[in-house]
C-alpha cells in the first residue's frame, strides 16, 4: 500500500433538500420520513438510472461538502460519550462520504423525487444504487451501543457539534 495514491470523484448530480442548514437537520432518513427532496442527476447519467422506477427505496452516496477535518473520538448525536468515529455516522471522517437510503417516489427524466431526505441542500451526488432488502438488511444484524439510543433516533436533530 502507498500514501500517494488520489482518488478523485466527479458528482453525478446534486441532491436538493429544504435543509439549508447543518443545524436543526434531522440526523438520520427515518427521522425525516416526511421531508421531500430531489436529485437533480446530471444529463449525461440519465440513461444510468434507466429501470431504477421499479424500487421503493434507493441508497444515495454523497459527499460531505460543508465537513472538514475529523477526530477519531467523537461525541455522537445518540450519545454522551465519546465514542470511535468508526462506531458512529458522523459527518467529519477522513473521507467524508454519506451514505442515505431514501424513498424514491417518482421519477421526472433527470430528476428523482425523494421522500426521507436527511441531507443538507446542495450536496454533491457521488453514486446511487438501488436498496434491496435481501442484500441491505441482514436479519442478524445487531446495533451496538446505538441499540441503546433507538427510541430518540426519530426526534435528535443536528447541532453545530461537527461544523
């Protein structure tokens, strides 16, 4: 392995959201099941999201463009204590990708309607992928120390913790 390796992405699209702000977002999808969005998908990946109208939901990779720098403790939204970055969904990561599974209600040529949007507006798209729950959601999946925080996952909203 070597440290001069670059791995540099292009947005495919740009996801819009009625979040123009990081503070008061909702920190996860289903704490935002009401909250309607779009992808505006860039013209020349519209024949990528040909046969994509056959899904419920759909996996959206984007990049965290408002986060710089990162800690390896951090003190999450669900919690009191610090805990590895790695154990959480923090924003400010060594490389900073989100990844949302949203609703997809419609689909309008180069514009996907979302349902779900836990995203800030004007986020860089950097993939999307259909969900499938025989591949998505293994039935012996176990939620750690966030297990322990489930019920307040709905109401936590963002703050300024990972500006």
């Amino acid at each position: 392995m070597t440290d001069d390796i670059k791995i540099i992405y292009k947005p495919i699209g740009w996801i819009r959201s009625p979040f123009q702000s990081i503070e008061g977002m909702p920190i996860q999808p289903v704490g935002a099941r009401d909250d309607r969005g779009t992808v505006e998908l860039e013209s020349d990946y519209v024949d990528g999201i040909k046969d994509l109208d056959g899904f419920s939901h759909i996996i959206l990779i984007y990049h965290f463009h408002l986060s710089s720098g990162y800690s390896l403790r951090v003190r999450p939204f669900l919690d009191d204590r610090k805990r590895g970055l790695f154990a959480t969904r923090a924003p400010k990561r060594p490389n900073p990708i989100g990844v949302s599974i949203v609703r997809l209600e419609k689909i309008s040529h180069t514009t996907l309607h979302i349902r779900g949007v836990d995203i800030v507006d004007g986020t860089p798209l950097l993939d999307i992928k259909p969900y499938v729950s025989e591949f998505d959601a293994p039935e012996d999946a176990e939620d750690g120390w966030i297990g322990k925080a489930r019920k307040s996952i709905r109401r936590t909203r963002s703050d300024k913790r990972f500006q």
